[in-house]
C-alpha cells in the first residue's frame, strides 16, 4: 500500500473518530435539578437508547453548562438504577444556593437510593468522606441495628446550610429484637422499621460534623 494510500486512509479514519466523539458528546442531558445555581456546571447523563436499561451508558457527568463540554465523569455515581427505571429519572440533584455543594441522590435497585454530597472547587467536583455516625451519642443505635432487604439513603440540602442524610430499611440485630431504642434519646424512634435522620455540618476545616440524628417515621 502507497504513503498516499495510507495518508488517505487515516485521515478518514481520524474524521470518523472525531465525529463520533462529537455525536456522543452532544447526546448527554442535563437531569432534574442538574444545573448549578449560577447556570455554570451541571450535572448528566447519557438517555438510554432503547427500553433495556442494562445496555445504556451509565456515566453521570459533570458538565460546563455555558459551554456545552464535558468536564469529567462523576465515579461515585451511576445511572442505570441497579436495572430498573430510565437513565434521566434514577439521578437527581440539589445544589446550594451559592453552587459550592452537590448532592445527588441516585437509584440503585427497585426500591434502593443511594447518595453522595460534593464540594464544588472550580471545575471540580470532590467527593466528601462521610464521618462515622457512631461518632455521636445517638448515632450509637446503628451498633443495634441491620439492615432489611431494601435498605437505601437519600441526601437533602437543609435551608440552615445543614446536610441531611437519611437512611432507612432498619430492622434489629439478632438478640436484639427487644431492645429499648429510646435509650438513645432519638425521639419517636420506637421501632426498626423508622427511618433516621442523620445533619451534618462543616466545620472551620471545610469538613463534615455530624451534629444530630433524628427520627424519621
């Protein structure tokens, strides 16, 4: 095969590829609550291409909003549902009202949620560690408790600047179906089937502060 041939060749080879980069970037929406305050980054994912979840892209993207392009994947996230629901309703965002925090909460299985929070520097989105909540008195009751079949969380941004986590899909651990919960001072939490409320804060460092847990029936 000539130089000429092969020069020809993988120029076309080259505007094939660019192309396709350029279809799939251009296929990602922004989901519901995506869009950051200030209009500047959002958050995606790729429709699915047909009514089986299992085969669509399950990418969640951090995106320029102004500038339509593609910042990074989201790694902690995912938006295929644990095979159930559509690739633009299993994520959902809330973000602060000055755009410096992100909370996604996404599907993972039937009736399943899971979340995760981000701080937001620049163009970067970076993953908060989530503190032990046996670090708190109450927090405590989890040394008692399981989990059911369908256990899950979901995040909320509280107005006070608090991050709200909430878990649910408790049940007791084994010998310990009689235990009394109240000793914990969580009140209202009377039976493993409630769910608990965990508020975080940051502190002076920029880290997450477990201050209260709470029942949720």
């Amino acid at each position: 095969m000539s130089n000429g041939v092969i020069s020809s060749f993988m120029r076309t080879l080259f505007i094939f590829f660019v192309s396709l980069v350029a279809l799939h970037a251009e296929e990602w929406v922004v989901v519901d609550g995506g869009l950051s305050p200030d209009k500047r980054l959002g958050v995606a994912v790729y429709p699915q291409k047909n009514e089986f979840i299992d085969e669509a892209d399950g990418t969640v993207l951090l995106v320029n909003a102004k500038k339509r392009k593609i910042i990074g994947p989201l790694e902690e996230v995912d938006s295929t549902g644990g095979t159930w629901g559509k690739t633009l309703e299993n994520v959902r965002c809330e973000w602060s009202s000055d755009s410096r925090l992100l909370a996604i909460n996404f599907r993972i299985g039937r009736l399943m949620y899971s979340c995760q929070i981000y701080r937001i520097d620049g163009s970067r989105a970076i993953p908060f560690s989530m503190p032990d909540p046996r670090s708190h008195s109450k927090g405590q009751i989890l040394d008692y408790l399981d989990r059911n079949a369908n256990p899950g969380q979901v995040v909320r941004l509280g107005k006070n600047g608090q991050i709200i986590v909430t878990h649910y899909g408790f049940m007791p651990k084994k010998g310990h179906e009689s235990e009394d919960f109240s000793r914990f001072g969580i009140k209202g939490f009377e039976q493993p089937g409630d769910s608990l409320s965990f508020a975080y804060e940051l502190d002076s460092k920029g880290d997450l502060r477990l201050v209260d847990v709470t029942a949720q029936p």
